[in-house]
C-alpha cells in the first residue's frame, strides 16, 4: 500500500507517470523502478545506474552524463538537457515535459537523468 506521503509525478499532459515515495521510484502501475541511497541511485534490481555528486551527475562506469547548475540541468557536453521551475521540469527546448508534486529538488533531478 502506497504511502500518504508518496509525492506524485506527472508527464507534460498531465497524466500521472509516476510517484516517489521516501526514497523510492515507481511507475504509473506502482511496480518500483529505482531509488536513491546517498547520492546512489540504483534501479529495481539494485544496479547502480549512476550518482550525484554535488553538481555532476555520473554515470554507473564513472563517466559524467550531465551537471546542475541552478535550477537548469546540461548533458556532459554542456547542451541545456532542461530545467527545473518550482514543481514543474522542462526540456532543452523550454517545452513543459512534467510536474511533480512536492518533491524534493534532488528527486525531481534523479528522475529527469535516470528516469525519463
């Protein structure tokens, strides 16, 4: 049963992708599909997929996949990925691509790398 705490997420029309409960990640259909622990996050199976360090986000062999500055999130080549405002995540292009519902800074950018 999901908590009264999860935090839920939506896709650009609005339509519910998801939800984050503690530390965990699931889909629409409530089947887990990742979490963080540290600055770790790992999938269902409990592979690591990458880690946040401060500012860079790595992949799980150790290569930089994007970095955070702000509010705006790049690729590893410096290309604008999205950004964050408030509840709601927008891609490169300025285009709204999803809200999340009270969730933490670090859990709406674990979803954008790791789950979108």
């Amino acid at each position: 049963m999901p908590s009264a705490f999860a935090q839920r997420l939506y896709d650009g029309s609005g339509r519910q992708i998801g939800r984050v409960d503690a530390e965990r990640f699931y889909n629409a259909s409530g089947q887990q599909i990742g979490r963080i622990d540290g600055e770790r996050v790992y999938d269902a199976s409990g592979r690591q997929l990458g880690r946040i360090d401060g500012t860079r986000v790595y992949s799980a062999s150790g290569s930089q996949m994007g970095r955070i500055d702000g509010d705006r999130l790049y690729s590893a080549s410096g290309s604008a990925m999205g950004r964050i405002d408030g509840d709601r995540l927008y891609d490169g292009s300025g285009r709204q691509i999803g809200r999340a519902d009270g969730l933490r800074r670090m859990q709406m950018i674990v979803f954008f790398y790791f789950f979108m």
